[in-house]
C-alpha cells in the first residue's frame, strides 16, 4: 500500500494546495479529511489559476476519485458553486463524491457565524464567517444533519424542525434577528439532496479496500496544525484537526495504514486573522515579505501577516504531526534579502528563554523571538530545479532547518507554478 498525508505545519496558506497537485498525479485517490469552504488552495497549471476551497486540490490531476471525508463540513451550494465554475473552466468533477457521514453546513449556521463573531466586538476570533463552527458543534451536540440526510425527507424533516426551532430562539432572543423559514429551508435540502445523490458514498470502506489493494491514496488537510482546535494557539483556531491525526477520524483509515506523512511549512512565517504571532514583523521588512510573496488570503482576501520563520512552533507542529517529509515552500520569496531571522527560542515575560511552544495563549503573545541570524543571497531561484543549484546561502539556510527540526526536507518550493519545485527525494 502507498498512503500520502499532506497538512500544513503553520497557520494555514503554506502552499499545500500545490503539493497535493503535483502529488495528485499518481494517486488513485485524494481525499479531504477535515474543514470546509473556509479553506483556500490556490494551484497555478501555466497561465491559469484555480482558486478552490471545498474541493480536493487534487481534483485537477487525480484520474481516479476524489472525496470529501467524513470529517469534511458541506456547504452545498458552495459545493455546486466551485464545481460549476471548474466546469465552465473545461475541467471535470465527475470523479468527486461526497461521504455519506459528513455533516451539512445550513444556513442557520451561517447566520449564528455571521451573528455571534458580530456581537463579540474586538473579542472576536477572526472567523471565515461561513458557518464552519456552527456546524461542527451541532456535530458534537449529536443534532447535525449528515448527507445521507439529505436523502431522506422525513429524518430531514424531523431533524430540521428541531433545529430551526432552537436557532431561531436564539436568534430573535440574543441577536434580536429575524426567524428563519423553515419550509424554505426544507425545500431547497430536498433540491441539493436531489442534485447531489449520486456523489453521495460509503467511502471509508472504498478507502480501505482501496489502500489494502496497494492503490495510492493521498489524503489532503485543510488549514495548519497551529490551528488546530486542540494543539493549536486556542482559542484562536479553526474547528477540526488538521493534523495527521486527524485522518483518521476524518476519513475512517486507521493509523496503521497511513505511510508518507508529509508536512508543508513556508520559508517564513504568516497568518491570517487573531491570535499571537511570536515572529511578526509590523514593519517594512513584514511589508516587504508580503508584497513579493503576495501574501492575501485565497478565501478572504484578507492580508497576511507575515514574519520570520518560528523554529520553535514548527518544531512542535513536526511532533504532533510525526512528520517524515518536510516540505519548504516560498524559498525564492526570500531571495534579496542580505540576513535572514530565524526565531529558535523565545524570551517568556520573566526574561527565562525556553525552546517549546507554550499551551497558554494568553503567554505566548508575550514572548519576544529569540533570533539566529543567517546570510542570504541575493540570485533569482525560480529556474533552478536542482538543490546543487541553489546559491550556497539558500542551501545553508535549508541545512539549518533540517538541523534544528532533525528531519529531512524533500522539496523545496521557489515558485507558484506546479513546475516550479526541486524534488530532492522521489516518494513514487
């Protein structure tokens, strides 16, 4: 069997839509196992660039199946959206399905998203607003509403009522909002239920048989391990597991099955939304990091921050995720830069300087970086397709991160195209 993981080891937009692309091309299989159309993958194939949010990235080269897991959150009309828009494009989704378990975005849960991030003022987390919460709490509430609902009008029936019901109270009582229809609702579950019956699959078993049959099954994370509800910089996170892990229970394989883990981390360091952000530069070398590496959320359009490459987090995000692959992407966006930082440790409130990443989020927005500082170099790397090739600096600064991390990095990144990648270690 050949399992791939791909996840992203920061704050998500470490370019892991790319790697997924170019690994896609072999995989009988790529799977989504985790999140929603709050996700942002941008593939670039020559001129064109595809911009997905709810789809595999693989779509665009796998040749057998891709899937939305189990532990995928299905906004259906942003669904038919992208796979309309692939379409009128010239590329197919007719390989694409959708797990019979995986929960349903409604649109109440949209609303309490939009609502709730409203009401909490300069409190508020820095969500997609697309409804991505809601719905994984009404999962673990035990009241979600599954696909396979939406094939069964009277369980959906039965289960909407209850839920438009509580949301409404809610609604008109906290928010002092307008009640939603239920009946609208209803009838256009029905519709999506009607348009989508024939994406709609037992997948976990077909994933099984599939890798015990020695096909190649790659599995694809949304977001990054440092928002990751559990490991990540809480609250400030997304609502699922990003992480190797998170495989799992998001797509039904047991762990023993899952080989390649792949980890994607940029040659620096950006976020999107609140939180800490031991590394960011609030100044014009931060501007200029974001400027060349066109740094603005695929799904918002928000501006990134940006700062140095944080060792410290990125170790603890290798750990929990057992990588055995270390991507590095955005090398080349580095490229003129006469030092480059490196944050190796962090200075805590009472001067003490410590090597691990805190749990407490309240204390880590009070570190100060503890830097190491390297040359860079000054040449254009986005022709180079040779790790012997790259100028001695960018292969020095490569070095320090595989020594500090004690894991190899298979590929490096130095520009958005598919091509443009220097492979220092085949996985197929």
């Amino acid at each position: 069997m050949s399992t791939f993981v791909v996840v992203g080891l920061q704050w998500g937009d470490e370019g892991k839509g790319k790697i997924t692309d170019v690994l896609s091309a072999k995989s009988d299989y790529v799977v989504r196992f985790q999140g929603g159309n709050n996700a942002g993958h941008t593939v670039y194939v020559g001129k064109d660039k595809f911009v997905l949010h709810l789809l595999p990235s693989g779509v665009l080269q796998c040749k057998g199946k891709c899937i939305l897991g189990n532990g995928v959150v299905i906004d259906p009309k942003a669904f038919l959206e992208e796979t309309q828009a692939l379409e009128e494009k010239g590329q197919s989704t007719d390989h694409v399905f959708i797990s019979r378990r995986a929960h349903i975005i409604m649109p109440y849960h949209i609303l309490y998203d939009t609502y709730r991030e409203e009401a909490a003022g300069t409190d508020k987390i820095g969500t997609t607003k697309r409804g991505i919460g809601p719905c994984y709490e009404d999962k673990v509430a035990r009241v979600g509403i599954r696909a396979i609902d939406l094939l069964n009008p009277e369980v959906l029936k039965e289960k909407l009522k209850i839920n438009i019901e509580i949301k409404n109270a809610i609604f008109e009582k906290l928010y002092n909002k307008p009640p939603m229809d239920f009946d609208e609702i209803y009838q256009q579950c029905l519709e999506y239920g009607d348009i989508l019956k024939d994406r709609i699959i037992y997948t976990e078993r077909e994933l099984n048989d599939a890798i015990d049959e020695g096909k190649n099954v790659l599995f694809e994370g949304a977001q990054a391990l440092m928002l990751d509800i559990d490991f990540g910089t809480y609250p400030f996170v997304t609502s699922s597991s990003p992480s190797t892990g998170g495989v799992c229970i998001g797509a039904g394989v047991p762990p023993n099955k899952l080989q390649h883990l792949i980890g994607v981390a940029k040659a620096y360091c950006t976020r999107v939304g609140n939180g800490p952000f031991v590394t960011e530069l609030d100044d014009e070398v931060g501007e200029r990091i974001r400027t060349i590496g066109h740094e603005f959320g695929a799904t918002t359009g928000r501006p990134r921050r940006s700062g140095w490459l944080d060792l410290v987090a990125l170790r603890h995000a290798c750990m929990i995720n057992g990588i055995t692959h270390l991507v590095i992407t955005k090398l080349d966006v580095l490229s003129g830069f006469d030092k480059i930082k490196v944050c190796t440790a962090y200075k805590t409130e009472d001067n003490q300087e410590i090597d691990y990443f805190t749990s407490s989020t309240t204390k880590l927005d009070l570190y100060e970086p503890v830097y190491a500082e390297v040359d860079g170099w000054q040449e254009d790397i986005t022709k180079i397709n040779s790790f012997d090739e790259l100028p001695e600096n960018a292969q020095k600064y490569i070095k320090f991160i595989e020594d500090y991390l004690g894991i190899e990095v298979y590929l490096v990144s130095v520009g958005p195209d598919r091509s443009q990648n220097i492979i220092r270690k085949e996985l197929f």
